[in-house]
C-alpha cells in the first residue's frame, strides 16, 4: 500500500529512513 495517511507518514518516512541509514 503506498496510501500513506497524514499520521502515518511520520512511521513511513521513519521506516523509509531506517532503510537507508541501514
């Protein structure tokens, strides 16, 4: 699902992140 809600986006850009960090 690439729907991301206003709230949701917080943990989407998170897990986004953590994969590129990682």
């Amino acid at each position: 699902q690439l729907t991301a809600l206003p709230g949701d986006r917080s943990k989407a850009e998170k897990t986004f992140h953590q994969c590129v960090t990682t």
